[in-house]
C-alpha cells in the first residue's frame, strides 16, 4: 500500500457522514470509557470475567463484517477529508482522546482531557502520547497553511512533566522552505508549559504528484 | 501528586502478581481487540448499537469499583516494578499494544504487531505512535543501564513511512553525561529501518534523592 491508498475512496456526502458520525462516535466514546475502566477497575475475578464475555460478545457482533484494509485517509464530496482511524484525532478510534484540532488566526490548537490511560510516569502523561499530540498539531498547523507533509523530524523538549488531566496543545507554522514545512508548538497544563516542539513536515513525491494530477489541495 | 507517588505502594509477591496477570492481562487483550473492531467493522447500525449496549454493560461492572487514582509505577517486594497503566508497555493498559521490552548485551528491544487503531498516514503507523514506542524503548535501554530518567529531549527523524504490521524497536544507552543519559534508537519493518531516535534522559531531583534515602536502583 502507498501513502495515498484510500486518499479518494469511499467520497460521501455531508449528509452521510454526519449519519455515520452519530452512528460511530457513541460507539467509540463507550469504548474510550471501558478502556479507562481497565486501567482503573478493582472489582473481583468474577465481575473481571463477566465484564470480559460481554466484551467479546461486542466484539463478535463487530468483527461479523469488517473493512478490507486500515481506514485511511477518505475524501468527501466537499473535497474535505476523514481521519476516521487515526490514532491521535479518530472518530472512530478509542485509542485518540480524541483531539479535536481548530485553527485560529494560523494557530492550530486542541484541548482535551487526557485520562489514566495515557500515563508514563505515575500521574503524568507518558512522555511518547506528548510527542504524539505535539505531532498531530504540529501537522495540522502544516496541512491548514496549505503547505502540509508526513512528519521528517520531531524534537520535543519537556520542560516538566504534563500532569494528567486537561492540556492544551497548540502550534504554528514557522517557515517554508523548499518542500520543507518548520511547524513549532507546545503543550500547557494548569501548571504552565509543560513540552515544546519543532517538526519539519515533507510530503512525499508521489502525493505531491497525484495532488497536481488530481488539483486537489494536499 | 509528584512523580514518585505510587513508587513505594502496593508491594505484591510475586505470587500475587502472577495471579492479577492472569486476570487483568486476558481482560486487557478482549478489550485490544475490541478496539481494532471498532476501527474496522462494517456492520449495520443495529448490531452498532447492540455492541456499545454491551460495551456500556461491561464498563458498569468494571466501574463498580475504581482505584482511587492512575496506576502509576508499583514496587514488588521482589524490587522489581510493575507499570501496568502505562500508555506503551502496559498490560492493564489497552491503549498499549504492548510493548514488551527485552534487554540483551545493553540493547533494549521490542516486536510488536502494529494495527490499524495505530493509523496516521493511510497504511502507515502514526509518526506519533512512532514517537511513542522510541521513547519507551530508548527510556527502558536508560533504566536497564541503571541511568535511568524521564525524558528531557526527543529527537525522531523519520527516514520513510512505517508500515502497519510487524514492527521492532531497539536502543542502547550511547553515553551519560552527569544526569544526563543520551540514548539513541530505531524503528525497523520488512521494508527496513523506518525511524531513527535520540533521547535525553534525566531523573527529576526528588527522585534521585528518594533513591538515595530508600537505597534502591531508580
């Protein structure tokens, strides 16, 4: 698979998808709270075990039918695009927070309150889930100013550690250059700044084709 | 709460701990599997809305009784700890694909196989999430060295896309400089090196002097 399967299958139209959002987005929300109750669950065996058959039974009622391939990257009718199955902001995945990235006068930003689930050390957000949120608004920053990429490198400097609980995450682009996109931001808790970052953003050759093939915005 | 709440609590034999694997760790993978289900199925709403049914159902039952916080890092009397909420390597976590870190000659390793709930790019794992697995691996090569520390600057340079699918992950300690412990790692697939990383890493000050007063390896 390249870096662009999926990019223009499966167009819907707002309506679709607005259908298929209230379909999925409770779904993946319970799932997000029975990820918590993991983590966090102290009842007995007996209810561990019967919380697991429930579980599986879910589980089997979803697998019945299954998508051939990950869910990519889908474009609507609008020309708009889902991440549906990114790990950082999908609406259909229980492993994002999800965040949920707006942009303000070049400024792409997220709040989100981050749970146990995400922790490294004990009541801090796992050093790596930081890089992953900087990364994603670091990226969106990119793909919002038009000049957009898959991620070449990622410096994240942690200036404290980034308690568990509400954060914001925020970033900018800094500079072009060439097909080099310099995007720098950071993440806050109630304590203040907690990590910055740099990435530089390059899209690959063959999306910078199809994008000039297609006239798409990439 | 500082970042060794939690360090000294709840030390289990290893007996105990043995047994609550047995009982968290199968409950844990049901719910990995969910995840991806939830990413990937294709069934009608009606069996949508019958999953989160029981999904609601077993989240109730774990929730009857919660641990009064997030997990942290627990002591077993035998010294060695156990981070089983963590994001990357643990195994109440179900976030965490997990990780499972092994040590031989100085090099830190891990295989894992990666999903499609681990998404960024289409086909590809999230260059977060790649972030994510360095700095655990580059982290554990840290500890296992006995210079252990959070992370203070990561560094990831993405050299191509990593595939969804069989992964392994490795690091040594390349040098320590005072507090300073510089670790430098990589990402590898069946297409080959993927990912490159360098990590500092720091023990915070109240840590090293907890260290000092217990007498134990940090």
């Amino acid at each position: 698979m390249s870096v662009f399967d999926g990019h223009t299958a499966d167009a819907k139209t707002p309506e679709e998808i607005e259908a298929e959002a209230a379909l999925f987005g409770p779904l993946t929300q319970s799932v997000r709270a029975l990820i918590e109750s993991t983590v966090m669950t102290d009842v007995d065996p007996d209810d561990i075990n019967r919380a697991r058959a429930l579980i599986d039974e879910a589980a089997a009622l979803l697998d019945a039918k299954r998508m051939p391939g990950p869910f990519g990257v889908r474009w609507n009718t609008d020309g708009s695009r889902r991440s549906w199955g990114n790990a950082a902001v999908g609406l259909r995945n229980p492993i994002a927070p999800p965040l949920t990235v707006r942009h303000d006068d070049g400024v792409a930003w997220a709040e989100a309150e981050i749970g146990p689930a995400y922790e490294g050390p004990p009541g801090l957000v796992h050093g790596g889930i930081v890089a992953l949120f900087l990364d994603q608004v670091l990226g969106a920053a990119a793909d919002h100013a038009g000049v957009p990429g898959m991620t070449g490198t990622l410096t994240v400097r942690y200036r404290k550690g980034t308690r568990l609980g509400p954060i914001r995450a925020q970033a900018h682009v800094d500079r072009v250059e060439g097909v080099k996109t310099f995007a720098v931001g950071h993440i806050e808790t109630p304590d203040g700044l907690c990590a910055e970052a740099e990435g530089i953003f390059v899209l690959p050759k063959e999306v910078r084709d199809l994008g000039e093939k297609l006239g798409r915005p990439q």
